[in-house]
C-alpha cells in the first residue's frame, strides 16, 4: 500500500531564516506530487506541483520554492523565512490517471516563524 | 469562476443525532467533488468521492454524500454522530477541464455529549 510521510512533524524557525520541509511517497511510481498551505481557520491553497523529476509548476508568487530530487521526493525550501509563512504544509500524492485524481495528503508540517 | 461553497463554518450536534454539512459548487463543465476530514494537527484524509457514477456514495465511517445537479450540491450526511466525528471537513471540486483541487473553507462539526 502506499504511504506519505512529512517532516519535520513541527518546526518553529526565525524570520530570515532557511527552511527545507521533506515529503516522501512509498508504494507507488511517477505520482503528481503536491505542496499545499493551509493557514490558520483557512481553507487549504495550492503552492507548487509536479507531475515529474525536476517538473514543478508555481500556483502563486511567494517566498518559497519547491524541487523534486527523485520520483518520490518533494521538498519545500525558502531561503529566508517571513512572518506569513507561518501555517500548515501539506503533501499530496495522486496516481496520474486523468484530469480529477484522487489526491491524498500527508500528515503535515506545522511551521511557526517567530 | 469555478468555486465551491460550504454554506456553514461551525455545525454543532448532539451524539447521536444526524449530521449534515452543505456544500454547493459552480456548475461546469464536470466536477468531481470530494469529502475530506481534518482533525486537529493533522493532514487531510479522504471521506467519500463522486466521479459521475452514483449519485449517492457511500463512504468511510458512516458517511454518505449525495450529488445534486439540478442543485449543484453535494451536502455529506451521517446518521448518528459520534464523539470522534469532531473535526473540520472539506468539500472539493475538481473539474475536467483543469484537474485542480479547488477547496471550500471548511465546516467545523463540533459533536456534543
């Protein structure tokens, strides 16, 4: 079966700070892979995704990045954290079979920038 | 736009009376609508979906969610709460022509002893 997993499961870092969030997949081949936020009493907003090694599509201009080293490996990284980057990441996996995949998520990051 | 609405942030239930959380989305194209569950801290894990095959799905827990689309709703139901259904729950759309998740705000079910 497959698996997601996510770390660190908390984080607290100061601003102007690095960050590296990893998410990695088991149990399966070539998944989409995504990084979603979701921040505090708000819904989930899409961040990047990739549908391949090295592939990754920005959703919306910010202070972070995404790379994808290996088939199953996602990392989110900022080289200088901000107060708003404070909130919750989530990967996600879908098998890619069309245009409405299931995507399941992982159990999250929580990240604090004080 | 292509949107879907959770028409309540907050729904409070006794154990063991119904559940219902609405949700409406933007009609085109066609959707595929999800159900997922977040309890506190943790990631998103997928109730129930609707891929245009029965209206009426069935899904983990209890749940069930019924597509409407001459009302463009897909509202989640439970018969009986339990205390462990305590926790924020997503409606999400995906449409055919983008194949992106597009998620409501969220409806906090509080359940009452």
């Amino acid at each position: 079966s497959q698996t997601i997993h996510q770390w660190p499961a908390t984080l607290v870092q100061p601003v102007g700070s690095p960050l590296s969030l990893e998410c990695t997949v088991e149990g399966t081949s070539n998944p989409n892979l995504y990084w979603y936020r979701q921040a505090a009493g708000r819904g989930l907003q899409l961040l990047f995704y990739s549908v391949g090694i090295g592939q990754i599509s920005s959703e919306v201009p910010q202070n972070l990045s995404a790379s994808r080293p290996q088939d199953r490996q996602f990392i989110l990284s900022s080289k200088k954290l901000l107060l708003s980057d404070s909130g919750f990441y989530l990967c996600a996996w879908s098998v890619p079979s069309g245009t409405t995949d299931t995507q399941y998520f992982g159990p999250g990051t929580r990240l604090t920038v004080l | 736009a292509q949107s879907v609405t959770q028409l309540d942030s907050h729904v409070s239930v006794s154990e063991g009376t119904p559940v219902l959380l609405r949700c409406n989305y933007s009609s085109s194209y066609s959707p595929s609508l999800f159900w997922y569950v977040q309890h506190p801290n943790k990631g998103l894990q997928l109730l129930l979906k609707y891929t245009s095959a029965a209206t009426l799905v069935k899904g983990i827990n209890g749940f069930e969610a019924e597509f409407k689309k001459s009302e463009t709703s897909f509202h989640l139901t439970k018969p009986s709460a339990h205390m462990s259904d305590a926790a924020e729950y997503f409606c999400v759309v995906t449409y055919s022509n983008t194949g992106k998740l597009i998620f409501g705000q969220g409806t906090t079910l509080q359940v009452k002893p």
